[in-house]
C-alpha cells in the first residue's frame, strides 16, 4: 500500500450548473427569451380557480393544494 501524504486520491469534481448556458445560434431561441412573464396573482385575483378562453374553447386554470397550476378543457 502507498504512504498516504494527507491528499485524497480522488479527482477533485466541480458542480456543473443547472441551467445549461444559453446558445444564441440555435433558430426561434430568441423569440423564446423574450416571452411575456405574467405573475399569476394577476388574474387569479385571490381565487383558486379561473377560466380561460381559447380559440371558442373554455379551459380551467386552477392552483391546487399544493400550490401547482393544472389547465383541464
């Protein structure tokens, strides 16, 4: 067995970070970037629960429990 000098010899690994690093020349991503951000206090205004209209078609818009928003026609 080798003398152990007081230095792991495992590689040190450095974290990679969650979001992978934006790539400019990819076709659409731009239009991507610059979508609306709409907060969701907005038109909820305090309930739970609110339809939304699509193309004729109601759909609802609802927070849960748990505080995820599920969309069902």
């Amino acid at each position: 067995m080798p003398p152990h000098d007081g230095i792991d010899a495992a590689p040190r690994v450095e974290s990679t970070p969650a979001v992978p690093a934006v790539r400019h020349d990819r076709p659409g991503l731009r239009d991507k970037l610059d979508l609306r951000v709409v907060n969701a206090d907005d038109p909820f205004q305090g309930d739970r629960e609110i339809c939304v209209l699509f193309d004729g078609v109601r759909y609802r818009l609802r927070i849960t429990r748990r505080n995820r928003l599920i969309l069902q026609k």
